[in-house]
C-alpha cells in the first residue's frame, strides 16, 4: 500500500510538552509526534529489581512486514546481571511485534533460549529482518539472527509468531557481526566477517528447501561469496552496516543485493594488513592522512558475485565500527548515511549503487555532534533519518568535550529523526525524539572502547516505515533511568521504540510511555518544539 506525505506545520509548545510526557494531545494532524516507551520485559522471566521494570536488551534489529507488523530483536546484555539469562556469555535474544503501527509492543518469544528464563546459543550481535512476500500459508516469514562465537544461529517463524524454528547456519567460522537480509518468500542473505582475518562473507540461504538441511540442524547455504574477490577497490576488508535487497516490483533493480561499507582509502601493499586491524578495533582513525572510505558492494546476480563502488570520503580519516546504514526506495533509488564522529551524512544513487551524490550534511542546522544515523525509504522520494545528537560540539568519543557517561554535568545525548519527500534533495528541520537517553562520551569504537559506560547504547539502532500508516518506528538504546532528573547516573542500557503518530484522536492517554525518555526537563522539550519539521513537497 502507497501513501503520500504531505507539507506539516509547526505545532505549539503545549502539544509538544504534553506529547514529550506520554499524552494524547486533541492537536492539528499537521504536528509531527511521537510515542516513545519501552519494550516490554520477557514473559516468565524474574528480573532483579535493579532493571528498575526494563528490558535488558541491546543492539535492536527491526523489520516490518507488508501487513505493517513491526517486529524487534534485541540481544541480552550479557554486561547487566537483572536479568537471570545473562549468568552465562551467550544469553540470547528476545522479540517484540506490535500489531497497531508501533504504538505498543508485545514481547513474543525468546526463540534461541531453552525456555524463555534459559540462556540459548545465541546472544550477540542480533539482527532481524522480514520477508517482503508471503509463504504459501499466508504469513511473512520473520528471521532473526543471532551469533554464538563459532556461527550464527538463526531463528525463523513462518506462522506469526506462534513458533519458531531455531538452527545453525552453515558457513565459514569463526563468525563476527552477522547481518541478515531477506527477499522472495523464503530466502535471505547472512553477511558477516570471517575470523581471524576478518573477511567479509556473503551466504545466501533457502529456508523452504530442505535439501539444504544438514548434520546437527544446519542450514546450509545455496551459495557462498567472499565480497571482495572480484573487487574494483583493491584491497579492502572493512566495517559493514546492514546487508539491503531491493525487492520493489516498481524498482529497475529488483532483487539487487547492497552491503553498505566503510574503510580506510589505501592503496599499498599493506591494504590488507590495515585494514584488518582497523575492523579489529584496534585502530579508531586511518594512518596520518589517509582519508575514510564509504563504499558499497553491489550483487546484481542474486548474490554470486558483487562489484564495490566509492561513494564518498570522511576528510578526518576517523572510523566506527558499524558506520553506515542503506534504505531503498520503491523506484530502486539508494540512500547511504554515515557519521564521522562529529556529524551524519548523505548521499544517493539513481543507477543501482554505481555513482553516488556528493554527500550532504544531513544535521547541518544543529550545533553539536551526531553520531550512528539510520535510515529507511519506502515509496519515491521518501526518506526517514535517526541518529543519537548532542549540542555538544566534537569528536563523540573526546572525554574532554563530552564529559564522564553518566554525569549530570556531560553532554545529553537524544534520540533524534528528520524526514524527507523529494529523495532526500531536502529535509524537515531536526526534531529531538526524546529527552536525554545517554549522558557523556558516546564511544563509537567497539571492544575497544575504554571508558566506563561509553559504548552503552552499543553499536547500532534501526527504522523502519511501515507500509500501512507511512510512518517511522525507531528501535533505539537508552540508559538513563525512570523517574529521575535530567541526567542522572546511567542504569542498565535497555531497549525501547518511538514511533510517529500523526494524528492523536483524543485527550486519553497513549500507549505507555517510558519515564527515562520523559522525566527529562523543559530543555529537550523547548528543542523539540523549535525543531518541528515542515516536510517538502512530494517529487
């Protein structure tokens, strides 16, 4: 189902206070707002009082169906101790639903654990994603993924939900940050780094062939592809963001499979070497004067074999670990953001991920640092955008700038989105989400990080839009407490949503709103109000 947007005006300080405290407001349609809460804790599960009635879940991956069902999975945080699964390294992952647009969500299953108190094989670096077509029951196949050192496992429900099939993936170990893409009604695409040498791997799998089933309840794969065989940017292994198939029957590019990339720009004999240290985590900027890479791999024969294109340079050689994120619009139009650390950008693609737009800087009437953008696109031209920002200006791992995590004195980090209708040409003015969701240096270099309770909101958050309403839910990290002045000590890093409820239909309070995201002060709020958004006209 297609929809429009069309141009918003801003809407008053009230509506925007009452909305930021969890309220229905009986305001204009044309006021962009917000339901922020928290995803639910894990039925049957104990959790010790210090998770204060929070998940303790991390690293959200998000999905939505074409019936407009969202769905989350997020990995136990093994680094937390209230909730009892986290006893042992691997954990496992938990997974929500809503079935009203985002509005509220449903804990549904901890598929890779025993029971749903157990730990599992399975509980770091999740990600999940949704078939875009049904199986022959009628239902969107739903997948999450989830790494247990050697492989990944994977989790599949065919029926809604109601069941899940749990299985290992067949593939090369050891494995690292596994990222899953589906397309068709029963295939997806695993990308993950293939340890020690942290090699960049392609496996494409077919969960309605059981041929490919082998020893042990292992999936095995149809194919497998190591991106940089036949690579035109010699000598790279780099840091990936989430793997994205085109599956729009409207697109050129159908069925095009893109990895969406990052490394340092170097043309030595040494390429390699560097370059697999830097995705270790050892090395958080380039070599002296070596710029940053953003890149792309691009498969247009099913995932066999994937051609690498340059789509832009950071100028400061610093570098993430998982940098950039890729949406698709319905006419196989391609967005690309990143972050340098201090700031989030864009660029774009009309031919199938060959030649990219100059970058533009997505946050440039903010004052203050950005860092992880995410995005989505769904139909021509519409492009939505989150990222965690800062009036703090620099570099978002600098202790001097951005102050001790979990001080009330550092820099108040929020949750932020901006949209556009015209492919990203334009965008609506930055609107803080929430209120402070992370205080302090916000690390962005993985195990590397050194600082306590800097790499709390982890590596990476998603969005999606959904098909039915035409709105953003955000699946995001939080570690700021219920109830609490703005800035308090950091608690455990949990997960929650924000979705975008175009329309309030009465004064009666909305879906349970967490107090952690809304006890915050006026501060966010008067930001929020200044930034409301005026979206562009429609190409």
């Amino acid at each position: 189902m297609g929809f429009t947007r069309s141009a918003r005006l801003t809407g008053g300080l009230g509506a925007a206070l009452l909305c930021s405290l969890g309220l229905a407001v009986a305001a204009r349609a044309d006021s962009p707002q917000f339901t922020v809460g928290v995803l639910p804790q894990a039925t049957g599960v104990t959790y010790g009082a210090a998770a204060g009635g929070r998940n303790e879940d991390v690293e959200p991956g998000i999905g939505v169906g074409g019936d407009g069902v969202i769905w989350v999975g997020s990995n136990l945080d093994v680094n937390t101790s209230a909730d009892p699964r986290t006893a042992v390294a691997i954990a496992g992952e938990d997974i929500w639903k809503s079935t009203d647009g985002g509005q509220t969500f449903q804990w549904v299953a901890a598929p890779f654990n025993e029971t749903s108190s157990t730990a599992g094989l399975g509980g770091e670096d999740s990600d999940l994603t949704v078939a875009p077509v049904k199986n022959a029951n009628g239902f969107y196949n739903v997948y999450a993924t989830s790494l247990y050192v050697a492989a990944s496992n994977m989790a599949y429900s065919q029926d809604g939900g109601a069941t899940w099939t749990d299985i290992t993936l067949g593939g090369i170990p050891a494995q690292d940050r596994p990222w899953i893409a589906a397309d068709g009604a029963c295939t997806f695409y695993l990308t993950y780094h293939q340890l020690p040498l942290f090699s960049p791997i392609v496996n494409k799998y077919d969960v309605c062939n059981l041929t490919n089933i082998g020893a042990g309840f292992t999936l095995n794969p149809v194919q497998s592809t190591a991106l940089f065989t036949q690579n035109t940017i010699p000598g790279l292994t780099n840091a990936f963001g989430k793997t994205i198939v085109d599956n729009s029957s409207t697109s050129p590019f159908q069925h095009n499979v893109y990895v969406p990339m990052e490394a340092c720009n170097l043309t030595t004999p040494t390429d390699y070497f560097n370059n697999v240290v830097g995705t270790a985590e050892q090395v958080p900027t380039c070599p002296t004067g070596v710029n940053t890479e953003v890149e792309i791999g691009v498969s247009t024969d099913g995932g066999q074999t994937y051609n690498d294109y340059v789509v832009a340079y950071n100028g400061n050689g610093e570098t993430q670990v998982w940098p950039t994120s890729l949406g698709v619009d319905a006419t196989g139009e391609l967005y690309m953001v990143w972050s340098d650390n201090h700031h989030g950008y864009l660029s774009t693609s009309t031919d199938g991920g060959k030649t990219w737009s100059a970058k533009q800087q997505i946050d440039a009437s903010l004052v203050g640092t950005v860092t992880y953008p995410t995005v989505a696109a769904a139909d021509k031209g519409i492009v939505d955008v989150a990222y965690y920002a800062t009036s703090a200006a620099g570099d978002a791992n600098d202790l001097t700038v951005m102050g001790t995590p979990g001080s009330p004195t550092s820099a108040q980090w929020h949750l932020y989105w901006q949209a556009s209708s015209n492919g990203g040409t334009s965008f609506s003015a930055p609107q803080a989400v929430t209120t402070t969701n992370h205080t302090g240096v916000l690390c962005t270099m993985g195990s590397a990080c050194s600082i306590s309770g800097s790499r709390n909101l982890y590596d990476d958050f998603g969005v999606v839009i959904s098909p039915v309403t035409g709105n953003p839910t955000i699946a995001f990290d939080a570690d700021q407490p219920f109830n609490a002045p703005l800035g308090n000590a950091a608690v455990d890093p949990y997960t929650a949503y924000a979705t975008e409820v175009s329309q309030p239909s009465s004064s009666t309070p909305e879906a349970p709103v967490s107090a952690a995201l809304v006890m915050g002060g006026l501060v966010s709020v008067l930001g929020a109000a200044a930034l409301r958004r005026r979206r562009s006209q429609q190409r």
